[in-house]
C-alpha cells in the first residue's frame, strides 16, 4: 500500500522528471562530456577525437578573442551594474513617495523589459543608426545646437560597446525598479518617523535607514544583473548585427559563431562551461556578501508579496 | 507646516516628477517612433520624422502579412506560447504540489535538483540541445521547441507554485480526501483554483518569455513556415532591411501582442517580481 | 537565396509533366539556417536525395569522409564524358577534389554545380561621369586617387558588406593573387610562407591606403551587405563589390541603375588580377539513397542546356552550363567576363584554418578602423597560423 502511494506521487513529478531529465541534466552532461572533444559536427558523434583538456588548454592560453569578448561583456556589466541599477534606485526611491501618478510610472517604467531584445535592438537601430536609420538622436543634437556631438554611435568600435551597453540599460532597469520598488515598501515607515524626530535629515535617512535596510535587495539585484548581463547577446544581433571586428563581441555570441562557423562543436561547449563556472562562482561570492548583509540587518524580513 | 516648508516640497516634487516624466518618455518615444513609422513610406521616413504621420500607410502592414508572411509567423508564436505555457501550468502544478504535500522517496533531493538548476546556468546548452534534439528527431518540429520551452520555464514555476503550496491551508483538502477525493481530483478541484493568483504570475511571465524567445528557436529551425516571430523578424530583416516602414511594420506586430497582454495583466507582473525577481 | 524558389518550382513541375517523377524543392534561407540544416540532417541520418552543401571545402570533405555524398566521376564520365563538358571547368572543379589532395578524399567529383557566382567589383557609370572619369580605375593608385573628388562630392567611395567575414577575406585575397602569384599564396596556406612575408605586408597596407584615402565608404566595416546594395542601387556609393547575385537584387532596388562589373583595380603589374569565382550553388547525391540513379538523371536534366537558360534569365544568375551563356543579360554577361580570371578557396588543394582566415579579417577590420598596422596584423595571423600548424601536426587525424 505504501509503495504504490509512493508510485502514485511520483506519478505527479514523473512529467516534469522526464521533461527536465532529456532537456537539462543530459544536455548538461552531454556539454560536459564534448567539451573533452573535437568534432567538426558533421560526422558521426563516435568520430569525434578526443583531446582531454586540450579545449580548455586553448581557451585560458590562446583564445584572445574569447577574453575580449569577456572583457565587452564585463564593461556592459559594469555600465549595468552603476548606470542601469542606480537609475532603478533613483526611480524607485522617487516612487516611493506619496507621489501622484506612481501607477503610471510604475506601468512606463516595465515596459522595456517586456520587449524582446529583437525588437529593441532594432528599434534603437533604426533611431540612431546613420546608415540605416534615421538617426534621431544625431537629429535632435544639431538642433539643440549640438551639432559637434554628431556621431556615428554604431558605427564607430569606440562607442559602439558603450551604446550597446546603455541600451541594454535601458531595456533593463524596470526590472531593478521593481524590485527595489517592493523592498522600499516593506520599511517600516516608523523609522523613517523615528529618525525625522530624531533630527536626521533626508541624506542622513537615506544613508543610515534606506540603505542599509535593503542591502539584500541590492545584492540580489546585483546578482541578477551580472547573470543577466554577462549572458546577454541577442540585442547585439539586433542592434549591431555582429561582432564589429570584435568590439561588440560577447561570450555567448562567440559561442555561437565557433559552433556554426568553424563548425567546432567540442570547443564551443568547453566555452559555455568556461562562462558558467565564472559565472557561479561570481554568484557565490555575492551570496556570501549577501549572507553577512542579512546577519547585519536582522530587521529586515522577506520581501511580502502584495 | 511652514509656507517655506510647503513651497520646498512642491519644488522638490516637480523636480521628481520631471525626472520621472523624462525617463518615462524615454521608455514610450521608441515604440512610438516605432508605430508611426511603420505608417510611412519610404519616401517619407527620413524626411517626416513627427511622431504623427502626415498620411497612415496602411499597405506595410498588408505587406508584412503577405509578402512577408507575418500572419504565419504571429500565429506559430501564438501557438508556441499557448502550448508552453499550458504545458508549464499543468507539469510544474502537479510536481509542486507532489514535492509541497506529498510523500515518497528522494523528494528533498529531486526538488534541490530543480533549485540547483534554475541557479547554475549553462551557457552554450543550445550547442548540446542542438545535437540531442537531432538525434530525437525533434529538431526543426514545433514539438521539440514546446518542449525545450517547457523546460526553461519549468524550475522556476514549481519553485513559485512550491511556495504557494506550503503556505496554503490544508483544510480544504483535507475535507475534500474525506469526501473521497483521489490525490489527483484533489489537486485538480482544490489546489490548482487556490493557487490561481500564483499561476497568473506563472503565466504571465512564462508568456513573456516564450514570445520573446529566439536562441532556441534559432538553433531549432531551418523551416520557414515553423519559425515564430522573433526568429522571422531576423530573416526578415535580412531581407528586407532597407525597406523601413515594412521592417518597422514588422516589428509592430510582434510587439504589440506583448504590450496588450502586459496592460492587461500588469498587477501579477509587479507580484512576480516582488516575490524576489526570480524570474530574472 | 529564396529568390530562387518560382524557377526552382517551375522546373519541378516540367520535369514531372515529362517524366511523372515528382521532385520537392525546399530552398532555406538565410544561408547559416541552411549550412545549420543540412548539417544536423547528416548527423540524424535524414539527408534528402538531393542536397545542397554551403560550406567550406574542408566541411565538404568531412561530409564525403563520413560517407554521405556519392562520387559522380563515373556519371561524369560516360558517354565520352558527355556531361562533364557541358559545364566550365571553373564551376566543377569546387565540387571536385584532385589527386593526392589534403583532405584525405578520394579523387573525384562530388557536386553538380548548378549556377556560378563571381564576385567582382562594380562601377556606377554615371557617377563616374558626374566626377569627370571617363574610365573606371585601371590601378589601384588611380583607384585611391578619385577618394578626393568623392568625397568632395559627398558621395560613398566603395561600399560592400564588410561586417561579415567572408567579404573581407575574398577582397584581401584578389590582391594577394594580384602581389604575389596564386602559388605564393598556397604556399602561405600550407604554412611555407610566413603572413609576415613582405608581400602579405603589402596586402595589408592596401587596406589601410584605401582608409586614407578616404575612398571606402564610411562605416563599411560596420556596413551589412543589404545596406551597401542599397547604397550602390540608390547611386550614393561610386562603387560597390558585391557578388553577381546582385544583378537581382539592384534590378528590384532600381531598375535604372546604370552600371558594370569591372576587376579590381590592379596594384601589381607582376601576377594578373583574380576575383572568386566558381559554382554559385552545387547539389551532392545523397549515397545512402534509395533513389539515386533517379536523382542523377534529374539533375543530368537540370543542367542540361535549356534548363540552365532558363534558371539564368529567371533568376539573374549565371548558368553552370557553357553551353547557356549567349541568352544572358548584358551586365551579367560582365560577370561571366570575368569567369575566366577567377579562382575561388574551394578549388585549391589545402585550405587555411578557419580561426586563421578569422584572425585576418579581424585584424583587416581593425586597419580599416585604424587600430592596428598592417605590420601587427601580419604578425598576429603569423602566430595564430603557427599555432594551428604545432596543433595539427600534434593531434591525430
């Protein structure tokens, strides 16, 4: 009786198990064991050659575009990280005001991220792009007599990362808005009267109250943008369409262009996992920071939902 | 309070609100830039850059359909989300409630495996499911994308719905197993109603991503008449890139849906991610 | 290049009006959603009868290794090889692999080739005029020279879609031909001469004279190929180069653009000017079909005199068959000019690394963008190229 419960309620996993099973665990084993190998991806799998570490031998010694592309992904990260985050901050904590029209805002402000980034890289192409595009943004300078700002954003490899970057910001930041939205509600606005009695002013608030109470908040924000940034390409695709002699190559996009145009399967998997173990590991470290964050804030509880 | 107190206030709240209004125009100007060209011509696009048309073209969109084949595309996106999405409600409610109220062997385990998942990410798995998918004979089918899709929105879903569960009360159900309920009807007509402001938030946001999806679907297929929206739009733009308004058309089309099912379910958006953003 | 799809269905449903045998074309595009295709078809064991391979030699030869493309030397060769002179020798030999190749396949022909593309460069004869030439440039130092005037005009000098790859390596190439002789250039590839021999240098620095020049187009190395067709359709650009599937593709965009294909302007006098040139699109036989002498035979009609004629002026391509050139349009007729002076990778006996060939466009990417010297790109292709060679010789094949 017992066992045949115990079959009955795997019977309710079972769908999710098997699912899970053949499109993630071997898939992931699968790019493990491949990344062991060199194959051209037209052959049959047993062809393959093994090279033991020889992939990974490659990409720390004498993969210099994969490092850059690390490097593009990185300063995307970090314009993420400050501009995008801080704007999210900015808003947030001016929304959590009683403030008019913070509905409407809090509408506006997601819509970015509900946007697929095909379509948002070549919309912002299209808006400030010279050669096929309007280039409003280029329009709108000359005539608010800015006319030596001119630029080919695009176009040009020193600026093009950094618009990539600012428009990934731009598709981004509801996202941290929303969640520093959520954790702004839940201080008790008591310590915000407690320290106004107190003599404190705004700033002093800000820095001893607001702050320090949503820590957590921060780092899980942060968190989610390195993982989001650092794998993040599909909005290059849109917005540049390639690699620009480098200058916008990111990780994931050079992963793809090894697999299908040097056809070599074996080494671009050995890539994903390069990515991946740099990416838990950044995690890890933040969820170590985000641990003492919490043990220093015991105040502060789970985020309710609404 | 003082006049100077209030007057500083309302100073300091136009400057708010300016700040937000601008950030806010930066967040619409481009869809709308969007729609309006998408209502020009060729001829017009460059030299008439208002945000309202002269003069509604509407024959991109009569092209984008036809020439373009948007309408075949829009329809595999609607069938692909509906499928996946349906798919993620159903499989991830049953596993939640199983590892939520149910008992048997290695379920601890089983779960922390899905947790584990949804942290650790694989970029460059699309290289593998590329194979596997070949060798299942799955690739280039809708079936195989559905279940790729199922898959990624699966961890997080039975995550969402687990939490729900574990905090739902337990009366009700078990009023229901003394009326003779099977576990099955019980999760059918019990926990699946309850949990229906955590399935919206499972819905909405699985939505949003399958739509929006485009390395698998890249990866996945090579014919035409399967590819959805985001995959199309590509090719399409590899064909038509210098004709705008139909691009732009084009682009319309796929986004406009998205918007429409965000106005409308906007609430469970805001709840989804103030239950901790897990759907970054 | 789904343009093609109309002809390709008209021919199938000749063909099954004449013979009953109902053949299904599929036509992919883009050309990466192909060569991704029909690369997981091989591995699940599904190639169709008939298929198309888009890829580098070296892939093409790991698909005969694998087993999944019949020799058609044979077919080729009956009847007093009858069917192997209908084509030009150009357009066969890329589907062809000769004696004591590098690739380890046996000797033989493994394609048909079906159309032939040459990639040339192209003038717009009235602007030319507007600028007071009454020639196109017949060097290159009288092709650097008309940078000025262009840009005076405020016009684009030479546009062409240099964000991929491919373009770049085959423009660099033609020059290398033009320097140092197609044997230097094999040389090169075999790992006998360095990338940073003199002559390669010299290769480089036209690059890089072109920059300052002024008479590439601006952002060409951010330019998508579409984007540099419009530009040379709407008479923006002075020049392009482009491939001659282009004639299709500015008759849609202008109908009245006034043009012609002309070589490269020519920066040595010692070896002659070379373009690419060779079978646009071939099919293979799949071998393990049921159907193959029933897939020869259709593709014995496809290319037969006729048929070629007729693919031609539907398409704007040039036919594979010889025998079909006198009914062809006046500008591709410029194309096929050019047939004579072409090579292409595909038909030389070794090919270079894929991450080398890379390393050399990046690095004439960077030139153009003024980044790096021409020195330094040499220097750098050098070391990734010596570091492929270490690898092969290590690993087992």
């Amino acid at each position: 009786m017992k066992i045949r419960s115990a079959l009955e309620n795997y019977g309710f996993i079972l769908p999710a198990l098997s699912i899970f099973a053949v499109f993630y665990i071997i898939p992931f084993f699968f790019v493990l064991r491949l990344s062991f190998f060199d194959w051209d991806g037209i052959g049959r799998l047993s062809s393959a050659t093994f090279v033991g570490l020889g992939n990974f031998k490659e990409i720390l010694l004498q993969d210099p575009n994969w490092w850059q592309a690390m490097r593009n992904a990185g300063w995307i990260t970090f314009i993420a990280l400050t501009f995008q985050n801080i704007l999210a901050f900015m808003l947030a904590v001016a929304c959590d005001r009683e403030i008019r029209m913070k509905n409407f805002y809090r509408l506006i402000f997601f819509i970015p991220p509900i946007l697929s980034e095909i379509v948002v890289g070549m919309v912002w192409r299209f808006i400030i792009n010279d050669v096929d595009g309007a280039n409003i943004i280029n329009r709108f300078l000359a005539q608010a007599g800015l006319a030596q700002f001119i630029h080919n954003w695009l176009a040009d490899p020193k600026t093009a990362l950094t618009t990539v970057a600012i428009v990934h910001s731009w598709k981004g930041f509801g996202w941290g808005f929303l969640i520093f939205l959520a954790g702004l509600q839940t201080i008790p606005r008591e310590f915000y009267e407690a320290a106004r009695v107190d003599g404190a002013n705004a700033w002093q608030t800000f820095r001893k109250i607001t702050v320090p109470l949503l820590m957590p908040v921060i780092i899980l924000v942060a968190i989610l943008t390195i993982l989001g940034t650092m794998q993040a390409f599909v909005l290059i695709l849109g917005l540049v369409g390639g690699e620009l002699a480098g200058h916008t190559s990111v990780p994931v996009l050079r992963i793809l262009d090894v697999m299908r145009d040097s056809s070599r399967f074996g080494y671009s998997c050995a890539l994903g996992i390069n990515l991946g173990v740099i990416l838990v590991i950044i995690s890890f470290i933040q969820y170590a920071f985000s641990n003492r964050a919490r043990a220093l804030t015991q105040d502060y509880e789970h985020i309710p939902s609404e | 309070m003082s006049i100077y107190h209030q007057s500083k206030k309302a100073v300091v709240n136009t400057l708010i609100h300016l700040f937000l209004l601008a950030v806010a125009v930066t967040c619409i100007y481009p869809l709308l830039w969007m729609v309006a060209s998408s209502f020009k011509t060729q001829g017009t696009i460059f030299s008439d850059i208002s945000l309202i048309p002269r003069q509604f073209h509407f024959e991109n969109y009569y092209l984008a359909l036809t020439k373009g084949d948007f309408g075949r595309y829009f329809l595999n996106s609607v069938f692909y989300t509906v499928s996946a999405v349906l798919g993620i409600v159903f499989i991830s409610s049953l596993a939640a409630y199983a590892f939520s109220r149910l008992r048997f062997p290695g379920r601890n385990i089983i779960f922390a495996v899905f947790i584990a998942a949804m942290m650790i990410p694989i970029p460059g798995s699309f290289v593998s499911l590329f194979v596997l998918l070949n060798k299942l004979h799955l690739r280039n089918t809708s079936l195989g994308y559905i279940l790729c899709m199922i898959n990624v929105g699966l961890a997080t879903s039975i995550f969402l719905l687990k939490t729900f569960f574990d905090k739902m009360p337990r009366e009700l159900e078990d009023a229901a197993r003394i009326d003779g309920c099977s576990k099955l009807g019980i999760w059918w007509n019990v926990a699946l109603p309850l949990s229906r402001p955590v399935l919206a938030v499972v819905v909405i946001f699985n939505a949003l991503n399958v739509w929006n999806e485009y390395v698998l679907a890249l990866i996945i297929f090579d014919s035409k008449h399967l590819m959805p929206l985001q995959r199309a739009l590509m090719l399409f733009r590899g064909e038509f890139l210098t004709n705008y308004p139909l691009l732009m058309a084009g682009l319309t089309i796929t986004a406009l849906p998205i918007i429409v099912l965000y106005l409308f379910m906007q609430r469970y958006i805001v709840k989804g991610v103030a239950s901790a953003g897990v759907f970054g | 290049m789904t343009d093609r799809e109309p002809a390709f269905r008209e021919l199938a449903r000749r063909y099954e009006a004449k013979t009953g045998i109902k053949v299904n074309f599929e036509l992919y595009a883009p050309s990466d959603a192909y060569s991704q295709k029909v690369r997981a078809a091989a591995q699940g064991a599904n190639l169709p009868d008939i298929f198309g391979i888009l890829v580098k030699k070296r892939d093409f030869a790991s698909f005969i290794k694998a087993g999944y493309v019949l020799d058609l030397t044979p077919y080729m060769d009956e009847n007093g090889s009858l069917w192997r002179n209908k084509f030009f020798a150009k357009a066969l030999a890329v589907d062809e692999f000769g004696e004591g190749n590098s690739y380890g396949v046996k000797t033989g022909i493994y394609g048909v080739p079906i159309d032939i593309v040459t990639i040339q460069m192209l003038y717009n004869k009235d602007l030319l005029k507007q600028l007071g030439y009454q020639r196109p440039p017949q060097t290159f130092a009288e092709f650097l020279d008309m940078g000025k005037k262009i840009k005076v005009a405020k016009l684009q000098g030479l546009v062409s879609g240099w964000v991929e790859n491919w373009l770049i390596d085959c423009f660099a190439n033609n020059f290398a031909f033009n320097i140092m002789g197609k044997d230097k250039v094999l040389a090169t590839i075999r790992g006998e001469v360095p990338y940073t021999d003199p002559d390669w240098v010299k290769v480089l620095t036209l690059f890089k004279e072109m920059r300052d020049s002024g008479i590439l187009a601006e952002a060409v190395v951010t330019m998508i190929n579409k984007t540099a067709e419009q530009l040379f359709a709407n008479e923006k650009a002075v020049f392009a180069f482009n491939g001659s599937w282009c004639v299709n593709v500015y008759k849609s965009m202008n109908p009245g653009l006034d043009y012609a294909a002309m070589l490269p302007p020519k920066a040595s006098d010692k070896f002659p000017m070379t373009v690419w040139g060779g079978a646009g699109s071939s099919f293979m036989v799949n071998a393990t079909s049921k159907n193959k002498d029933t897939a020869i035979r259709f593709l014995q009609w496809l290319t037969d005199t006729e048929q070629q004629a007729y693919l031609a002026e539907a398409t704007n391509n040039l036919p594979a068959n010889k025998e079909s050139l006198p009914k062809i349009p006046e500008v591709l007729a410029g194309f096929s000019k050019a047939i004579d002076s072409s090579t292409h990778p595909n038909i030389w006996d070794v090919s270079e690394f894929p991450v080398v060939i890379e390393s050399l466009d990046r690095g004439i990417q960077a030139i153009i963008l003024g980044e790096k010297t021409p020195v330094e790109v040499a220097a750098e292709v050098q070391k990734i190229k010596e570091r492929e060679l270490a690898r092969k010789d290590n690993r087992p094949r």
